[in-house]
C-alpha cells in the first residue's frame, strides 16, 4: 500500500470513528507504528489531523471528541487539576460540570472528608463512588461520548442542590475577561452554577486563551477564582480585582 493510500484509509476511520489511538491505526490498516506517525505526521502539517498523546482526530472538527481533550494537556490540567481539589473542604458540597479538564480532579479528592458530589460527567461519578464518596449524577441527555450529560434535565438536576464550590471550563477564554461556549446550553449550565455555589472556580489551560468561541457564557467578574497554566495580562488582574487568580507555574 502507497502513503497516500495509507492516508486516505486513515481519514476515513477517522470520519468514521472521530477519535482513534495510533494502536487502532495500526491495527486496522496493518502497518507498522512507524509508517503510521509518518502519515499522521504529513496530515497534520496539511491541517486534516491533530494529534495528541497517541491518539488523533479530524483537523477540522470545531471541537475536538472527549477522549482526544481527556488525552491533551494532560500534565497542565493535572496541574490545575490539583490546585483545584486544594479549595475543597472536608465536608463541602462540590459541583463538577462535565469537561475533560474538570475530570482530572477527582483523582484528588479520594482523600477529603465526607464531601458531596454533584456532577455531569457519569466516568468521574463512577470513578469517585468507587473511593466512597458520595456522587450525585445529574442524569440528562448523553452530549457527548462516552458519558457526559447535558440539556436542561442536567441543569435542573444542579439547581436542586447548593454548593459550597463548583468547577467548571469552557471552550475558550479571551483577554476581555470573557468565558466563551459552544452554544447556549453553555451559558445556562455556567449561570446554573453561579447561581447556585457559594464559590465558582474557572478552570482555563493556555490553549483556551483567545481561542475561538461564540456565546459567553460567563464574565471573569462572577468568577471567585481562575486557575490556570498560563500567564495572564497584568491588566486583566487589575481590572478583575475581585477574582483570585492562582498559576500552577
């Protein structure tokens, strides 16, 4: 098989599955590790793939499947995944929305004291009830695979609790101090959890800042605390005062 045959088969897994391990290419179209990074290297300097920690998705996708945000970035949003957990006290009721970011906290929080978990994402509600900790799921439509929910049954199910701190991230972030979503379902659930926590913590890797977005979701004046990778305008801390900005640099 020539490359360019190689590569006209990955793109097709691809469109058909999303979001693939370099393993599964290997796999499928049964050639070596090797040949394959060389494909995946080429497509992606011609935009139709990115890749990361061993997987790979469409170039052109505006947002990139969960499993390929879960496996990116991971020693940042550990990071900030820590400092996160870091505010939670024993006996807290917590809120988690669904994002790959937010997912890396729970690995923190097995050793807190009889906190309460509220959250979206059913692979972190399934990963902390196996440690004890008392999860809530929301239930909801299933957003995105494997297990995140979603749609107003999600945003209902938040609005029945009040927690002492909730996390969430979003799609993009720009300098203006504006948290940006997908859609409008991203501006309820980030006004369902200021409304209804006592503290709301923005979780932002580097790769959101001034990346594209469409809807505002949330100002950094609502926000209690920003926890993130990278660094910020000076400017931007002196005009947002009141929101505590914490580096994991």
């Amino acid at each position: 098989m020539y490359q360019q045959e190689r590569m006209d088969q990955i793109m097709k897994i691809l469109k058909e599955n999303h979001y693939v391990t370099v393993e599964y290419l290997v796999e499928k179209i049964r050639y070596s590790p090797a040949s394959i990074r060389r494909d995946l290297t080429l497509l992606e300097k011609q935009g139709l793939v990115k890749r990361s920690y061993g997987g790979v998705t469409l170039g052109d996708a505006n947002i990139s499947p969960y499993r390929f945000r879960q496996h990116s970035m991971k020693v940042a949003k550990n990071a900030i995944a820590k400092r996160a957990a870091d505010l939670v006290k024993d006996g807290d009721t917590v809120f988690i929305d669904g994002s790959s970011t937010t997912q890396y906290i729970g690995h923190f929080l097995t050793e807190k004291k009889d906190i309460t978990i509220v959250t979206c994402n059913m692979l972190l509600a399934d990963f902390l009830s196996e440690h004890g900790i008392m999860v809530y799921c929301t239930g909801g439509r299933v957003v995105e695979y494997p297990g995140i929910l979603g749609g107003e049954l999600a945003r209902e199910a938040f609005k029945k609790f009040k927690a002492d701190i909730a996390f969430f991230a979003s799609l993009s972030f720009d300098f203006d101090g504006k948290i940006l979503s997908s859609g409008e379902g991203g501006r309820q659930s980030a006004r369902a959890l200021r409304e209804h926590s006592k503290k709301l913590v923005y979780l932002c890797g580097s790769d959101k800042f001034n990346s594209t977005g469409h809807i505002v979701s949330i100002t950094l004046d609502e926000i209690d605390y920003f926890i993130s990778d990278g660094k910020l305008p000076a400017e931007l801390k002196e005009k947002f005062k009141n929101t505590t900005f914490i580096s994991t640099k």
